[in-house]
C-alpha cells in the first residue's frame, strides 16, 4: 500500500464515523419525534372520548328537561305506565249508586 491509500483509506473511515453519528442522531431524532407525536396523539384521543362523553351527558340532560325547545314535555307521562286507580274506580261507581 502507498501512503496515499493509506491516507485515503483513513480518511475513508472518519467519513464512515461521522456518517455513522449523524445516522444515531437521526435515528434518535425521530424516535423522540415519534414518541411525542404518540403522546399528542393519545392526549387527544383522551379529550375526544371526555368530549364525547360529556356531549352524550349533556344530550341526555336536556332531552330530560321539562319545556326545552324540541322536547316534549309530555313524553314523561305518555311513556309513564297508567297509575292504578281501582281504588278511584269503586269510588266512582260508589258515587253512581
């Protein structure tokens, strides 16, 4: 080998070190990039289910609502089964006699 191949061939390998670093570096830079990403994404995913939830509670509470705009106040009672009124029966037909 002459010196220089063999000055070349030093050089060639600091070039493969500092690629080589860079490479890390990337690497490493995207895995935290990834990993925040991850994080954004489940802290959203957290508020879109607390958002949904919440918008499912708020929906219930005023379908509930007695007079609220668009609810009927009377489907409580239409939907209610019919009281027992045999006692008010007999008294009616008590009153008839």
């Amino acid at each position: 080998m002459t010196m220089d191949e063999c000055a070349e061939i030093q050089q060639l390998r600091k070039e493969i070190s500092a690629l080589t670093q860079d490479k890390r570096k990337l690497e490493l830079d995207a895995k935290r990039r990834e990993e925040a990403m991850q994080s954004a994404l489940d802290k959203a995913t957290e508020r879109a289910e607390r958002a949904e939830l919440a918008t499912d509670v708020l929906g219930k509470a005023v379908t509930s609502m007695p007079g609220a705009p668009g609810v009927d106040s009377d489907a409580e009672e239409k939907s209610s089964p019919a009281p027992n009124n045999a006692s008010t029966s007999k008294d009616a037909k008590r009153k008839k006699r």
